[in-house]
C-alpha cells in the first residue's frame, strides 16, 4: 500500500511540471494523428480495390460487345486489361511502408509481363529514412525524443536544485526513487504510444499475437533510449549537457547513420533499375518486327513445345506471332529481372542485418514485416501477378494457336486474380 502511495505521489509532482505534461500531451496527439492518417491511407486504398469490379465490368462489357462482331481471340487478348491487387493487412495501418511508393493495384494485359511490371518503377527500399507520418514514423523518429525531455535531467536536475542528497537520504529514496521515477516515466510513454495502437489493432482485427510482438517492440525501443539516458546521466555532466549529448546521439542514431548506411549499402549491391528491364524488354520486343517471323516462332516453340502443332503461319498478319515474340522478350530479359531481385533481396538482407546493431533500423524493419508492408511483401506480390499473368498467357494462346472463335460469352471464362 506504502508503495502505491508513493507512485501516486510522484505522479502528482511528475505532473506538476509543464513541460512533462505538455511533452506526453503532444506525444498522445501525435500518435492519435499518426494512426488515424494510416488508417486514412489504408482506407482509401482498400476503396480503390473495392471499385475494382464495377470498373473491370464497365471496360469487358465495352470491348466484348465489338469483339463479339469478328470474334478475334487476338483483339480480345490485346484489347482486355486484367487487374490485379494487393490487399494492405489488418496492421498495414501501423506500418504504411513500401506501400506508400510501390503500386498496390495493378492492370495487366497477356503481353510482356516485364515491360508493365517495371515500367515507372519505384523500388527503392531505405533503411530508415523518413516516410509517410504513420505510428511507426511516430515511434521511430519521434518517441526517442520525447525520451530525452523526461530523462535528461531526471537526477541532473536535482542535483542542480540541491536536493538530490536530501531525496537520497530520505527512506525509500536512493536508487529506489529513481528507478521509481524512471519507471513510471518509461510507463507513462509506453502507455501513450500503446493505448492508441492497441485500440485501433482491435478495432481493425488484428491477432492477439502480432499486437503482442509490436507492444514488446515498443517497450524495448523505449528502454534502449531511457537505458541511453541513464548511462549519459552517470557521467554528472549538467542537464544542458546531457539533453545536448542525447540529442546529438538521436541524431546520429536515427538519422546520420542509417542514411550513410544506406548510401553504403547501394554502392556495394549495385542494382540497375526496374526500367532499365522494361526498356531493354522493350527492345527486345520492338526489334521483333525486324526479323523473320519463322525465327521468331521457331524460338517460342523451343521453349514452349505444348504449342508447337499450332498450323504454319501465313502471309498475313496473325497475333500469334505477335503474342509470340513478346512472350520471347520476356524470357530474354529474364535473367536481368532475376539479377535485379537478388540485388534488391541483397540490400534487404543487409539492411535488417544492420538493425541488430541500429534499433531505429531494427525497430522500422520488423514493422513493416510484421504489417507486411515491406519489401518481401511487395515482391510476393509480384510473384502473385507472374502466377496470374502465366494462366492469362495459356487462356488466350488455347484461342490463339488453334484459331478458335472468341466471343462474348469468353471473357468470363478468363482468370480472375485472386481465384485458383
């Protein structure tokens, strides 16, 4: 009962200073904001899936009422955009990541998959560079600094009143107030940081355990800082001294160094750009017209003998042969599309390495993993497309290589992403 009494009393007196109140007022402001602006980006990502149906619908009806007339499976293949998506998670909110920069929507046709996959690509993964203002923006960035103003002066500023001897004498006091006062300063913040995430992760139907893992996350983060400004503090320096010091270490910790991290990283893993793959796929396609067609089509049967006892092309023109080389240009490409995975896998590798020596590193990577808003997440996405856009490619050739008619009726019998 003594004890509850004295946290009560130092809640009071932590209280009575403005500034600590005003510090986790705006701590408390800042993460209702930032959590109510991811939501607001998730939201509104989730409204531009949902409208995907009625739109897809509209564009189908259009081109199937003119492609009913002829009944030209080439027409229908070139002419028929399919959408694909990636639904933001339940957690997404917390951790908006690649998603902010990385397309979540994206429509597709049976061309060359590498050309509209990497075309105006963004991928550019960071390792702890400022982003959009979300919870983990707040936790990351922010937090560690609302940290230095309750700690900096916790003993410093005692001592300077001339009464740190006085409150070490007292009973109960010593070391056993200020780890009272450290702890309820570190819960304080915990709490401010925690109530509004949990709220929201139930609201929005997170499991039990990654609200759990993220809670902890948050605890350790905070405790790395207070344990920052407990060991600043044993050196006695002023509290002017100890807020510059932290202040200084915040800055370098969180900013300085993950940016030259980063620009390290980039120089060792060279990666070419994602266009740079679409422009060469491109070529590759463009070029087509320049060659025999029979070249053409002898290369796309080596490689795809299922569609070989297709009849011999005639003089005019047939979308087979058009089909054919850009499916060609995807497998020329191939191996630099795979060279570019690997060298982005690569960073990603380093970078997460890398956070088990910078927690604000460390502490932004496993949010956006666990929100799966990274870059695992997006390249899993991709890898969802290449599997949607394979069974697109096979649904349009069964027309084109055996000159079946292709009429209305023929366009709900196309995968649909999403369905097996």
């Amino acid at each position: 009962m003594g004890e509850m009494n004295l946290l009560k009393h130092e809640l009071r007196l932590l209280f009575r200073q403005r500034l600590t109140s005003l510090s986790l007022m705006l701590l408390a402001l800042l993460t209702v904001t930032s959590i109510l602006a991811g939501i607001a980006e998730v939201d509104r990502q989730r409204a531009d899936i949902a409208a995907i149906p009625a739109a897809q619908n509209e564009d189908i009806s259009a081109i199937a009422s003119w492609i009913d007339e002829d009944k030209d499976p080439g027409s229908a293949a070139y002419y028929s955009f399919h959408p694909t998506w990636d639904e933001p998670s339940p957690l997404a909110f917390a951790a908006i990541g690649m998603r902010d920069v990385s397309p979540y929507i994206l429509r597709v046709r049976a061309l060359s998959l590498e050309a509209q996959i990497y075309d105006g690509d963004t991928f550019n993964p960071e390792l702890a560079l400022p982003g959009q203002f979300d919870f983990a923006f707040v936790l990351v960035f922010l937090a560690p600094l609302f940290v230095i103003v309750l700690f900096h002066d916790l003993v410093s500023g005692e001592r300077e009143a001339r009464r740190a001897r006085t409150l070490e004498a007292l009973p109960r006091g010593g070391r056993a107030l200020w780890r009272r006062r450290s702890a309820l300063r570190f819960g304080l913040l915990w709490l401010v940081l925690a109530a509004p995430f949990t709220t929201t992760a139930i609201i929005e139907n997170v499991g039990a355990a990654p609200i759990a893992l993220i809670l902890v996350t948050i605890a350790a983060y905070l405790f790395f800082w207070v344990g920052l400004a407990a060991l600043i503090d044993r050196l006695r320096w002023s509290s002017v001294a100890n807020a510059a010091t932290l202040s200084a270490a915040w800055l370098v910790l969180v900013l300085i160094v993950p940016t030259l991290a980063n620009v390290a990283i980039n120089r060792a893993i060279p990666v070419n750009q994602g266009t740079e793959i679409a422009m060469a796929n491109q070529e590759v396609v463009h070029g087509a017209w320049e060659i025999p067609r029979e070249d053409t089509m002898e290369r796309f049967y080596a490689n795809h003998p299922r569609w070989s006892d297709s009849e011999p092309l005639g003089p005019d023109f047939h979308y087979k042969w058009y089909f054919a080389f850009h499916q060609n240009g995807d497998e020329a490409v191939a191996p630099q599309a795979r060279a570019y995975r690997q060298g982005l896998e690569g960073r990603d590798a380093h970078a997460r390495a890398l956070g088990w020596v910078l927690p604000s590193v460390g502490v932004q990577a496993l949010l956006t993993r666990i929100a799966g808003t990274d870059l695992t997440a997006q390249l899993a996405y991709q890898d969802r497309i290449r599997a949607f856009h394979e069974r697109l490619r096979n649904f349009y050739y069964e027309y084109l290589f055996y000159d079946r008619p292709f009429g209305k009726d023929d366009f709900d019998r196309a995968p649909r992403f999403g369905s097996s």
